[in-house]
C-alpha cells in the first residue's frame, strides 16, 4: 500500500512537478513536501489531507480518458503521429482533419486495442487514429464526430487545434554567406540629442544604420521592448513587464508620428515645450523612465488628437482582435485605478459586465492605447525596413522575456493560463548564491494546452512581425520552469515540466512562417536532453566567453558550437572593461550576495581571467603578456576578446554596445532590484559620463572591435 508521502510524490509527478533536482554544483537536492503542496495548489489541486491526495491522484490518471480528443495534437511535417480518441465503448467515431486554408482530410483508424475502462459510470474505449505525414503546415482543426446509437448521426463532437510545424527551423537566406555579427543593446541607454530621455525607435533606427554603415554590422539585438505599466513608478526592467504581446509606447519618437505635421499651431508649440523639457533629462546620470513618460504622453496625446486616419486605426485594431482590445482596456483602467491590485473585485474578470461598461464610458481612453500600439507597429516596420536599406543581412533581433509582472495586462487577461501562488526564478547557482525570484506567474501547463496554445502562439507571432530573429531569455522554459511558493526564499522551489515538444513545435512554425531565426539562452543548468531538443529543431543556442570551459582551461574558439550566438559579455555581466577590473564581485559583494569571502572569490575571478587572457596570447589574439592595470592595457585585453569571438565557427557573433564604446558599469544584477539601480544606468563611455549616440562615429575603440569581426 502506497505511504501518503509516495502518493504525493506521485501526484508531483502527474503533474510534472519535480521531487529533486541537480544544482549547479552537480549535487542532488530533494525538494520538501511544503513546497510540492504548495505548487500543487497553485495549480488547483486539493492537497490538504491523504485522503484529497489519493483523490487528486486518480483523477489526474482519468483526465485524458474524460477527453474525446486531446486539448491540441501538435506533429512534424513528414511524420506520422497516432492519436487516442475516448468514446463510450462500442460507439462509432469518424475523424477528419478541417485543413488551415478550407479542405478537409479524413483519418484513418489504425488497430491497436486499449482495454476500456469505466469513467465517471460510463465505460469508455480508447480508438487510435493516425495522420498522415504529407499533412501541409500550419494550423488546423482535427475534428472527431461520435456516433452512440449506430444511427449515424454525430451525437459528440470535439474539435481541437492540430498544428503541423517543420521538423527543423533552417536559417534564413540572409545568413547563407557565412557568419553574421551584430551589435547587442538595452535601446532606452542609447540616448541622443531628439530623445526624451530614453533611447527610443528613432534612435534604433540610427544606431542600426552607424552599425552597418560604419562597422559592418548585419543585426542589432535589442531589449525586450515589451509594454510596462502606463503609470507610475513605471518597471524598469524590461524583461518584467505587463505584457509580452505589446510593445512599450516610451519607445515612439514623436516627431516621426504620421500626424505629427497635422498638428495647430498651438498644439505644434505645446509639443515643442515639452521636447524641450524632455532635452533635459538626455544627459541625466540615470534613466528616468517616469519623468520621461509623463512628458511624452502629453505630447502624444496631443498627436491623436490631431489624427484623422480612422479607418486605418480600425483596421489594425480589428487585425489584432481581442487580445488588442484588452490591453487598451487594461492601460485604460490602470491610468483610472492604477495598478490591478487596488482594482474592485468586479473588475478583476476581463470578460465581466463592469469591465464592458468601462470600455464604454473610457472609450476615448481605450481608444488612445490602441492607436499607440498602432504607431509602435508603424514605427517598428520602419526600423526595420530602414536597417535592411542600411546594407544590414539581419536587420533588428528582438528580445522575448521570460514572463510578465504579476499585476499586469497578461496577468489580468490571460489569468487562466497563468499560475498564481508562485512565482518564476532560478535556484541559486555560480552567479547568484541565493537563487532568484522574479515575481512572475507561470503558464499553467495544463490550462495553456487547453487553450490551444493560443495565448503562447499570439505572443510569438506579435514578436516575429518586422523582425531578422527572435531571441528567447531563459529558454529552459520552454522545458522546465523554477517555481517558488509566496512567502518562500528562491531556494525552495520546484522545477514544473512543460510539453516542449508543442512549445518547440510552435515556435519553429511561426519562425519558418515569419523567415526568421531562433537564438535560445541556454546557459546556467541545462539538461543535455534540452540543448540536444533546441538542436534538433533548429534553435540557436547561446554562447557567453566567460562561461565557456573545458575543465579548468578555457574553450578554445575552435570548439565553440557553430549553431550558437557567442558573445563575450550579457547584459547580466559586468562590460568587458568592468569585469576585468572585477566590477561583478565587488558589486556582489557589496549587495551581500556572496556565499564565501571576498577575497576568496576575487582569488578565483582573476584566476580565471588570467587563463583567458593567456589563451589570447598564445592564440596570438593580443601581443605579449596580459596588461589589467591601465585603461590601454585593459582595452587591448577588450578587442583580443573579440578577435577570439570571430575566430569561433559560430554563426551569430554579438558584441555588447557597451563594449564597444568602452563602458565600465553593470546594467543590471540579478536577484536585485531596488538595491542597485538596474536597467537605469545609461550608456556611457571609460569615464562614466553619459554618453550620446551623435558621439560614437568619432570613437576608435567601436572600430577597433568592429575590425576584428572583418
């Protein structure tokens, strides 16, 4: 007879909810009985005594029998894929296949007997289908009409979403001449004289021409540019923001508006007024996003005032549906009411009559946050089209985060496919001793699938409009997600299984439709089994060269993997010039996130930069013998890490923006956030000072590293 702590364990199981795990210094760890019950509940489970165990155990081996079909099939191109479809025993069942553009296939039924088995009082078989694997792509209907009485008529009908997705993402044309490299940025740092304080589109579109008209550049990969919450104190960090679907109206140049020459006279000086005050914060030591914004709402208001194109707001708002009516709707009630949680209970619900009468009465309201995303798809076409006229093979890489803020538009409209109770981290590792928490609710893997993937698949698809590649942080959540109860440290959580192979499958037929790579970051503990998965499929992995070891011996460029983007620094890292003065460790340090003494880890970090720095030298990537004590030296050091990174044979190479100018400051340290001013710091050069973006074409250093990309 199975102990209660085997049912549970057993119950974690049905529901991919890990019971141990290996951390990043290869030990086992069990996960305790709080936590699992914790997650257990997250995702709806009654767990409170033995007895609601056992209950929820059977029920979870019942589920796909209760189902005629399951929630969606997800197959490959080229295979063939059986199916169990569950009927009352002895009914007939026909299945066809309603095809993405109009025509419909039948299925065949293939012999292979399951023993039927009661459900809920009804005794229920399991029939098999196969599909065939000439199936086009995309996305269909498989449809199951159940015949009970042998009359012929289809007494239950299921019909599922079927996706049918390349076996392998192959790279685009673009990168068919070899190896591309390109620059990586955080786009609100990148400021110029016509920001309003933060980088915007116009500036990205300014920074990809320099690339590659100056540097030779063929990509830019940018910050996530996700939407944040239209009021302040605004999120600054760009991988936690209120939705993953919309893009942040911060980044909109105003003067570049289709409008904007329709503006009165007045109107045209009130924008100029607050232009002029926004100038102000352009040399600011910090980004202030809030100062900012409230400046350029104005401004944009003003803007869609003076627009008189209706119907072509109306076509873009009906060609983004629901999901685009209820951000605006969201934006709207967060401007009123501020943030959801000091919403009413009646407007916690989306689809409920207090939000439809809200819409109503804050039409106006709605209707702004639409045409601002409206403007972003605009302005994000152009960015694009402009870097491909620039001579770039790529053009703009965009920034997936891993999740959104737990109080924001995601959260509130696609509140069943998300989890909440837990929050999504890291357990602690190398570079972060206390694990991670960062205050993200989770797909729920069932509800997800129920839905059809939809919510995941909307998001992917918004991401890979007008985009070369799309760039996907933490990866490993595709596979595996660290969940972490409320009220407990970072270190107590659990690893959650997601099906990868229909998250994977999705993603690679959405790239292949949109013409566009996939580059995962798969660093920090990854199984074997995951990397291999991204390979087969075709999805990049990632590559940062103070990670990459053999032993105690630094990766020589020759065993970097080619499929990969490779970079020396991450926007999780000190710069180049800052790490090798041992930025990481002091700000770590100085945080209060080391786990032994300071000296013992500086011991270690130059232990490891001296191996680095004397593979470069018998590589002969830098003349003689390793300078760290003066800025030359240490610059030198800077472009030898990079004639290392174009001697791998990996086909994206990406170079920090910061260290290309020189910059020396973190931009961000994980597992903080008010402690240090993350996602704040500007771009700036060896000195500190701000830097401007009409500053960098009379830089050497951006053409000394851009030469050894050559």
């Amino acid at each position: 007879m199975e102990t209660p702590d085997q049912a549970l364990a057993d119950l974690a199981a049905a529901w991919g909810v890990s019971t141990g795990f290996t951390d990043w210094q290869g030990v086992e760890r069990p996960v305790g009985d709080e936590a699992l019950r914790a997650i257990l509940t997250a995702l709806g489970l009654d767990v409170s005594t033995d007895a609601a165990v056992r209950t929820a155990l059977s029920d979870a081996e019942l589920r796909p029998w209760r189902q005629t079909l399951p929630p969606i099939v997800v197959t490959r191109a080229g295979r063939t894929r059986r199916v169990p479809v569950h009927v009352p025993h002895g009914a007939e069942v026909r299945v066809t296949v309603e095809l993405e553009d109009g025509g419909t296939r039948p299925v065949r039924q293939v012999d292979h007997w399951v023993d039927p088995r009661p459900v809920d009082g009804v005794l229920t078989g399991e029939a098999t289908v196969e599909l065939d694997p000439d199936l086009p792509l995309g996305w269909h209907v498989l449809r199951a009409e159940v015949d009970t009485d042998g009359a012929g008529s289809a007494e239950q009908d299921a019909a599922v979403p079927l996706v049918v997705a390349p076996e392998r993402l192959e790279l685009p044309p673009a990168l068919a001449d070899g190896p591309a490299w390109g620059v990586l940025t955080q786009l609100y740092q990148v400021r110029s004289a016509d920001s309003w304080g933060v980088g915007d589109l116009g500036d990205l579109a300014a920074l990809a021409s320099w690339s590659a008209r100056d540097l030779g550049a063929d990509f830019v990969l940018v910050n996530p540019l996700h939407a944040a919450q239209p009021v302040a104190p605004m999120e600054p960090s760009p991988y936690l923001p209120t939705t993953r679907r919309f893009a942040n109206p911060l980044y909109l140049r105003v003067q570049e508006l289709p409008a904007y020459p329709l503006l009165d006279p007045a109107a045209r000086d009130r924008v100029q007024e607050l232009a002029a005050r926004a100038a102000e914060l352009t040399t600011s030591e910090r980004i202030d996003r809030d100062a900012a914004w409230a400046l350029k709402r104005d401004a944009l208001r003003l803007v869609f005032e003076a627009d008189d194109d209706t119907r072509g707001l109306e076509e873009y708002a009906d060609a983004r549906g629901l999901g685009l009516t209820d951000f605006a709707t969201w934006s709207a009630i967060a401007e009123v009411l501020g943030d959801d949680r000091d919403w009413p209970e009646e407007l916690a619900d989306p689809r409920s009559d207090a939000v439809t009468a809200f819409r109503a009465e804050h039409a106006d309201l709605v209707r702004f946050h639409t045409w601002l995303q409206w403007q972003l798809a605009r302005q994000l076409a152009a960015v694009q089209e402009s870097a491909l006229a620039d001579g770039m093979r790529v053009g703009v890489v965009h920034d997936l985060a891993v999740g959104v803020h737990r109080a924001g538009a995601d959260a509130w409209s696609l509140r069943r496919a998300l989890v909440r109770g837990v929050s999504v981290g890291a357990p602690p590792d190398q570079f972060n001793q206390l694990g991670q928490d960062w205050s993200q609710p989770p797909w729920h893997p069932v509800r997800l699938a129920e839905a059809g993937y939809a919510p995941y698949r909307d998001m992917i698809r918004a991401l890979l409009v007008d985009a070369g590649g799309l760039r996907i942080d933490h990866v490993l959540g595709l596979f595996r997600l660290w969940w972490i109860p409320e009220g407990m440290p970072a270190s107590e959580g659990a690893y959650v299984r997601y099906d990868h192979e229909a998250m994977l499958s999705i993603l690679v037929l959405e790239a292949h439709r949109a013409g566009a790579f996939v580059v995962g970051e798969d660093m920090g503990v990854v199984p074997p089994t995951a990397r291999e998965a991204l390979l087969e499929r075709g999805i990049l992995g990632t590559s940062v060269l103070w990670f990459e070891w053999d032993g105690d011996r630094p990766l020589p460029p020759e065993d970097y993997r080619e499929l990969c983007l490779a970079t020396v620094t991450t926007h999780d890292l000190a710069p180049s010039e800052g790490y090798l003065e041992l930025a990481h460790v002091r700000l770590r340090e100085q945080l209060g996130l080391l786990t032994r003494g300071v000296e013992e880890e500086i011991a270690q970090e130059r232990t490891s930069i001296q191996r680095v720095c004397r593979l470069l030298t018998e590589r002969g990537f830098l003349d003689g013998p390793a300078d760290l004590k003066t800025a030359a030296g240490r610059e030198d050091v800077v472009v030898a890490l990079h004639r290392l990174l174009a001697a791998t044979p990996s086909r994206l190479r990406g170079v920090a923006l910061s260290d290309l100018v020189g910059d020396r400051r973190i931009i961000n340290q994980p597992g903080t956030s008010d402690e240090y001013p993350n996602w704040r710091i500007p771009l700036a050069g060896p000195d500190e000072r701000p830097l401007l973006l009409e500053e960098l074409p009379a830089l050497s250093l951006p053409r000394r590293i851009a030469a050894t990309q050559d």
